[in-house]
C-alpha cells in the first residue's frame, strides 16, 4: 500500500517522498490508520521494521489538523527511548519527516550541559524526544511542563525497561496530561513490559508485525567457528578478503572494543568506536564518518548501538556473542533494514557454543556454519578424545618405564630388594638397599 492512499497532508507526502519511502511497511499500514482514529496501540515491531514512521507520521498529520501556537508549555508529543543515539536518531527522523512543515522537535538526553538544554526547554518545542532519566531531571527542576502533551510514544520498551528506567517511566507518566494517546512500541515481550502496557494503555490496537524474538527474513546469518585468541585475525581476513566496506562489530565489553579497534587500525582497516565511556561528541563524530564512509568498521558494545540506524548497512558483526540470546536478535537488526538485505555474522568460540545454542533456539533456526581454512576449531569430543588418547599413552608409557626400571634394578641388585613407589610418569623407580 502507499502512502498516498491514507490522505496525508501533501506537506507531509512530499516530505516522505524525498526520504525514498514509497510503499508503506507492514507496521505502517497497520499503526498509522489506528492512530489517526485516536487509538492507543500495543505494537510488537522490531527495530528496522519502520516503526519511528509509523507512530511519527501519522503524529505530524494530528498536529498538522490541529495547529496551535508553541508555547514553553505547548509540547504536544512525548517520545520516550532508551539511549541517546536513539533519541537523535528519531528526531532526526521526524525533522525529515516534517521538513515542510512548522514543527520544531527537541532531543533531551545525559551526557550534555542540563543549563543549556535548560534554554531550550524555555524556547519550547512541539515534539521532545527523550531518554528518561534526563527527562526526569528536567520536570524536577520544573524546566518543563507535560500537561498539554497529546501523544506519548515508548519507543523500544523493553530496553528501557532492561536498563531500570520503569521508575523514572512512572514518574514521568504521572506528569503527563492524562487525556493523551499512548503508543508503545516494543521488540520482545516480557512480563515487565506486558505490566506497563497494561497499565498505561486503554484498549489498545495490537500490532505484530513478525513473532517475538524472530529475526528480520532479509539478514542472511552465518557463523564462523574460531578460537577466541585468532577473532581479530581471522576478522582483518574477512574484512580485507570479502571486501566489506561497511561493518558494524560489537563486542561483549569497552575494554574489547578499544583494544578491537586499535588492532584493526594496526591491520589498515580503518575503524571508530563507540561505548559508553566515550564522550557524546566523540560518539557523534565516529558515528557520522562511519556513515559517510570515512571509517569501515565501527566498534561497539551493545548499549551504544542500540536502535543504531545505518542506512544500508550490510554487515554487521558478532565478535563476540551477546550474554542475553534476545540482544543478538537487536544486533543484527541493524541490517536488513526496511526489506533491504544484509548479512549478519558471528565468530564463535568453543566457551561461546552453549550462547549460541540457545540463541538458536530462541531464533528457532540452526545457524549455517563456515569452517575457514586454517582457523579450524577441533570440536569439544574430539578434543575430549584427543586429551583421553593422551592420558592413556602417558600411563602406558609411565607403566612400561616402571617395569624397564624394575629389570635392571633385579639385575644390580640380586633378590634382596625393596621397592619404592614412584609417583612421576618420567623419574625410573627407586630402588632402596637393604643391608
Ligand atoms: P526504523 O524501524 O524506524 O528504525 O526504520 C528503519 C529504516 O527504514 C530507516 O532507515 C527508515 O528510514 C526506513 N524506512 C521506514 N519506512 C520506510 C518505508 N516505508 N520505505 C522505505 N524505507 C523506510
């Protein structure tokens, strides 16, 4: 279906049209008619589905049917996300979205000055976009005020939750204007998050885009067994042989990550990384030249990436495997985006094959294994074998040496001998003398 069958303002549907959209996503055409009709909406949708589109257009076309003058206490739209890239991401986003028309968007979130955010909140905004525990700092100080808010949006709930935001969610909540449409979009459905919804939203539209934990059918998924010792090795080869020019790697912790980068660099691939530790700018920056292609690989850990959207990403890299099975579902969720295709891979240790296994059940599918030349991984038998082989040649040997001992200590020694127990497999038995 296409955008034009929804009557949206031509403001909106020029807008749209620049950004390249042209037939809507299933989320789309799913949430946008149920929130034009007023209805809240519980919507299971994965990243990389569409939805910043689908709660954001049909938002922009409510306040484009009912315009009213921004005030500081005139923030009609409430979008609550869990990081701050996030945050930029969907408000960059809805700025394309409403390029033609009058809206200004605000993004709230940590890592920057509260005064200077302070000012803009006076300035006021019609849509701000936020992560919640600096939002809570702000409506503390009363730097704003939530109770003309007409839409609230919680994007990607279960991460927020994940990362103990529900009290702030609460709190926030309480300031909001209770007349509002809620829209909670989620990628995975815990009992948590089922909670919440149940107690923010009044008869919502439910919306299921693909089954829970399933992973986009456009990411073809592939496992490369590897020692973890040879990863970064075998990961340069990959990169340099299959000519990948664009690679997302996530690794389990920031120590790994810098010392990835520092190490790819060294092998001539250029790479930036983000984490947690790095200042906003810095991540800003490393973000922007991995997108213009400036860097080919971008190293992250799992926080910093998510909701992460590349356009066109093709590869993304599980150098390590994620401690949660459902974290490696929104990994890879950033390729494949929107019906496009990508390619998802995971080195995989020996200690990392239970994770895998039960990544492959909660994904419902074995993954395709690639064994490369020369970075073969002996499986877990055949090296219990290979140790058990071991052992028994060690006490043949150990048993054959003893008796070799034996016979030349009878030969020195005559009959009267004693002998002493030897505990070493390579020492020959001692024989003591009695006199
Ligand atoms: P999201 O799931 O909101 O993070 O969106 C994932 C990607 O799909 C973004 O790059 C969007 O710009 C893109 N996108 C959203 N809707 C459409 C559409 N109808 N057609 C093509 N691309 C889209």
């Amino acid at each position: 279906m296409r955008f034009e069958s929804f009557s949206f303002a031509p403001e909106i549907l020029r807008a749209i049209s620049e950004c390249g959209y042209q037939k809507m996503t299933p989320v789309q055409q799913e949430a946008i008619p149920a929130i034009r009709r007023g209805q809240d909406v519980l919507a299971s949708a994965q990243t990389g589905t569409g939805k910043t589109a689908a709660f954001a257009l049909p938002i922009l076309q409510k306040m484009f049917d009912n315009p009213t003058e921004t005030q500081r206490s005139n923030t009609r739209a409430l979008i609550l996300t869990p990081t701050r890239e996030l945050a930029s991401q969907i408000a960059d986003n809805i700025n394309d979205y409403s390029k033609y028309m009058e809206v200004s968007v605000l993004t709230i979130y940590g890592g920057v000055k509260l005064e200077t955010q302070a000012q803009k909140l006076k300035r006021g905004a019609d849509i701000i976009v936020a992560t919640p525990g600096r939002l809570l700092e702000h409506l503390q100080a009363c730097n704003l005020n939530l109770s003309n808010v007409d839409f609230m949006v919680l994007d990607e709930a279960d991460r927020m939750l994940d990362m103990g935001f529900i009290s702030d969610i609460q709190k926030i909540m309480q300031a909001v204007n209770k007349n509002r449409q809620n829209l909670l979009f989620s990628a995975t459905f815990s009992s948590a998050v089922k909670k919440l919804a149940n107690d923010m939203l009044v008869k919502p539209k439910l919306i299921s885009v693909d089954s829970q934990n399933s992973t986009a059918d456009t990411v073809s998924q592939v496992v490369y067994p590897v020692e973890q010792r040879r990863k970064r090795e075998l990961l340069s080869e990959l990169i340099g042989k299959k000519n990948w020019q664009q690679v997302l790697v996530f690794t389990a912790t920031r120590d790994a990550a810098d010392k990835l980068v520092k190490e790819l660099n060294l092998d001539g691939i250029t790479s930036a990384v983000v984490h947690g530790e790095k200042a906003q700018g810095n991540r800003r920056r490393a973000l922007r030249e991995f997108k213009e292609g400036k860097v080919r690989a971008l190293v992250a850990t799992e926080v910093a990436a998510r909701g992460l959207d590349i356009q066109d990403l093709e590869y993304v890299v599980n150098y390590d495997l994620p401690f949660l099975a459902e974290d490696y579902v929104h990994r890879i969720g950033r390729t494949g985006r929107a019906g496009k295709s990508g390619v998802a891979i995971s080195l995989v240790s020996r200690e990392e094959e239970r994770t895998l296994a039960d990544i492959e059940k909660l994904i419902g599918k074995q993954l395709r294994r690639i064994t490369v030349p020369g970075y073969e991984v002996g499986s877990r038998e055949l090296l219990i074998k290979q140790i058990q082989k071991r052992r028994s040649f060690a006490k043949k040997q150990q048993r054959e040496d003893n008796t070799g001992a034996q016979m030349i200590a009878e030969k020195n020694l005559g009959s009267r001998r004693v002998k002493v127990k030897n505990s070493s497999n390579k020492a020959p038995t001692k024989v003591k003398k009695i006199r």
